[in-house]
C-alpha cells in the first residue's frame, strides 16, 4: 500500500536538496566572478539609458528607422561617440556589449576559446555580371568546381539558389533581430525552411565529395608530372574535419563573405573613385607602367597607389560592419569599465558581444577626418588591430589574400583600358541599404571613358 507521507517526505527531501544545490551553485559563482573582478581589476561598463528596460525596444526602433533611412553605420558611430568606445544595452531581454575599442576586438579575435563562432554582418555592393563573375572564381578556389553562373547552358540554376540563399539569409536576420522572441514569432515559416535546406544540400554535396577525395583510399587532385597540385580550400579542411555537419557549417562561414566580398569591394572603390577622379588619372599612370603579362600575385601586391585605394575603400565601406559572437565562459575584455573607459570588464557566460569594425574605422582618433576618402593616408602606414576590415587571428577570413589579389588585378586592368571616370549618381554620399547585408541604395552609377 502507497505510504503517502513517505512519499511527501522523499518528494520534500528531493526539493530541498535540489534547492540547496541551485543555491551553493549560485553562490559558487558569484565567488568565482567576485575573484575575477578583483583579480582583473574590473569596474563596471557604461549603460545605454534604455527608456524599455525590460526588452529595449527603444533602442530597435531607432535602428529599424536608420536602416530605413539608409544611417545605420552612422547612427553607431554618433552612440560610440556618446556613450564612449565599449557599451551595454539590453538586446531583446539578454545583454549585449557594443564595442569599437581596438585592443577588445583584439582580444574577442584571437581568444576563441573564450568566445563562440562570430556571426558577421557583410557589406554586398555588386553588379550582376560582376558578382557572378567573383562567385564564379570564390567557388572555384573553395570547392574546386565552380558554379559558372555566367554561362548560357549551364544546367545549375543559379538564380533559384541564390534566391534560395538570400531568403536563407533574410531569415537568419529576423531571428537574430527578435532575439529571445525568435521562436513565437518564426515559429511556422516553411518558406524559410525550404530555402536554407535547398543551400544545404548544394553544400552537402561539395562536402561529400572532398570527404571521399580526401579518404585515405584516396589522392585528391593528383597533379600531372610537372605541375603544381590544385589547392581547394574544402578539401585541405576535410583533411582537419572528417565530420559532414561540422564541415557543412565550417565552409558555409567561408562561402558567405567568398561569394560577393571582391565584387563589394571592387564595386565600392569605383564608387569612390568616380567621386575622386583625379585619383583615377594617378592609378592609371602607374597600371601604364606595368606589362600585363607579367602580373603576379607579389607583384600585385607591391602597387602601393593600388594598395591605398583599397586600404581606404575596405575603412570606409568594409565587408565586415559589426561581428557578433557570445562568451563561452565568465571572461575579461581588457577595457571598457569606469568613467574613462580604461579598466577591463567582466563579461558573464552567455553575454553577446558585438564587434562593430565599421565604427572603429571610423573613429576620429585612430583616423583625422574619418568620413572623407584619403588613400594617401596609408602611405607609409603599417598594419595593425586598428584596421581589421577581415578582422583577425583566428577569425580572420581565409579568403581575404585572394579578395585583394583579384581586386587589385581588375582595377589595374579598368585604369590600363580607361582613361577617365565619371561619376552618374546625383547623390554624392553613400546611403545604406540594409536587409541581411548593407548596399549602396542608389547602386554604382559611373562611366568609363576610353
């Protein structure tokens, strides 16, 4: 027969015993982080004056209205300059920390074990012919086949997965947009489903295949007596990473800047350069120099007019506006806490950190007149943490030698056949446009003279 006051004390033994272990380890951490904070010499970071303080819809709602109005970048970089280089605000219920600060994003970069995989938002500025060109090229030196979207026949069709991936992406902003809200708000949407599934599979049989090329039974891309082996960036990880899913995701965060980051910055620095022709006549002079026969990777390298022009253009509109990520575990960034902004900051488990590359290339103490295009200030300028248009250490994009390699080579070749540029758009400045990356909402409108 059922004891029923046994059962009431088991049942009260069981609650007081899980009670008293959510408090030990509740008290447990506050010790651990009491020490870290004293340890690291840790005050506290500043804090956006929500008028919501519950969800900080405030703050959405000023954004939603800047990417209407094509300032996003520009409303950050008033928020930096007022609240100071490294900030907090409540994101959707869960803290975030906004950073421009150098030596944070610094440390978020090359600490990986700290803090989780980074989302990216990326800049896409392109022309149709131009886009499928590079994408051609990315997918070619990532999966060693290319799309050849530019050609007539090809049976892959191109438009249907590049709509596939766009509402891929137009998803994965909305959820990430609606924070903790994401689940009720998207709870059914099998259009979205659909899309990323179609991008999935594309990848999938690109994994599947340097899976088996790189096999043991197997010898990838066996070159010819005499030549050089094919490198395929897909194939050399499958190598690391023997687990499909894994690999999936590892390529996908390669293959979404890879597929239009040249044509952006290629795109970018024409919009630049139509609005700054006499630049234009300098380049020139030197690709008139140059025997386009004889155009090698250092030698590209080495164009230091060429180098300048795409230093700038990467500052002003680089592909990488804001990197998002979250803290594995209670760490330290290394400033951001007091009244000057000069002590380090605790950062708890689970805080999401973002970032924001844009806003610290435009600061006005690391660059004098940062809104205004002067590839001459790169000259003589070596490279540091305060220029990270591909951000840096491990979390550098490993596709960025060959974005400037291939940017590089086509300008060379446009000012070798051209003469002038000329600048068509009214609009002088570059007004965003943001949906899951930023553009220029008016498109590149030039001419080239012969």
């Amino acid at each position: 027969m059922l004891d029923i006051g046994r059962l009431v004390r088991l049942v009260l033994i069981l609650g007081l015993a899980s009670t008293t272990y959510i408090l030990y380890r509740a008290w447990e951490t506050r010790r651990v982080r009491r020490a870290l904070v004293l340890q690291a010499g840790c005050k506290n970071v500043a804090q956006y004056p929500h008028e919501d303080r519950l969800w900080g819809h405030d703050l959405m709602r000023q954004r939603q209205e800047a990417i209407k109005e094509g300032r996003l970048m520009p409303l950050y970089a008033k928020q930096f300059a007022t609240y100071g280089k490294t900030w907090e605000e409540n994101f959707m219920g869960t803290r975030l920390i906004n950073t421009a600060d150098k030596e944070n994003i610094q440390h978020i970069a090359t600490t990986p074990d700290h803090f989780g995989r980074n989302f990216s938002q990326r800049g896409r500025v392109g022309w149709p012919f131009t886009g499928r060109s590079f994408i051609d090229i990315s997918t070619e030196f990532l999966f060693g086949k290319s799309m050849d979207s530019l050609l007539p026949d090809n049976p892959f069709d191109y438009e249907k997965f590049y709509a596939a991936l766009e509402r891929s992406l137009t998803g994965l902003m909305q959820r990430r947009q609606a924070g903790n809200m994401r689940s009720i708000r998207y709870a059914y949407d099998p259009e979205w489903k659909q899309a990323y599934k179609k991008v999935h599979a594309y990848i999938d049989e690109r994994v599947a295949e340097a899976l088996e090329k790189t096999s043991s039974s197997s010898s990838p891309n066996e070159a010819p007596e005499g030549k050089q082996r094919k490198y395929v960036l897909l194939q050399e990880m499958a190598k690391q990473i023997r687990d499909p899913i894994e690999l999936r995701y590892q390529i996908i965060g390669v293959f979404l800047p890879a597929r239009d980051t040249t044509s952006t910055l290629l795109s970018n620095a024409l919009f630049n350069l139509a609005r700054n022709p006499h630049i234009w006549h300098q380049l020139r002079q030197t690709a008139l120099q140059l025997d386009p026969e004889k155009l090698t990777f250092e030698s590209l390298k080495s164009l230091k007019d060429f180098r300048n022009v795409i230093f700038e253009t990467l500052r002003l509109q680089g592909p990488s506006g804001r990197s998002q990520t979250a803290a594995k575990r209670d760490t330290v960034l290394p400033r951001g806490g007091g009244a000057d902004g000069q002590s380090p900051i605790l950062v708890k488990r689970g805080t999401h950190l973002s970032s924001n590359v844009w806003a610290m290339h435009h600061d006005p103490d690391l660059y004098p007149s940062p809104f205004v295009f002067k590839p001459e200030r790169w000259a003589g300028k070596r490279q540091s943490w305060e220029f990270v248009p591909f951000l840096g250490g491990p979390r550098i994009c490993p596709a960025n030698q060959q974005v400037l390699t291939y940017a590089t080579y086509t300008l060379v070749r446009l000012t070798r056949e051209y003469a002038a540029i000329e600048n068509r758009d009214p609009v002088l400045q570059y007004v965003e446009l943001t949906k899951m990356t930023t553009r220029s909402r008016n498109g590149v409108k030039i001419s080239l003279i012969r």
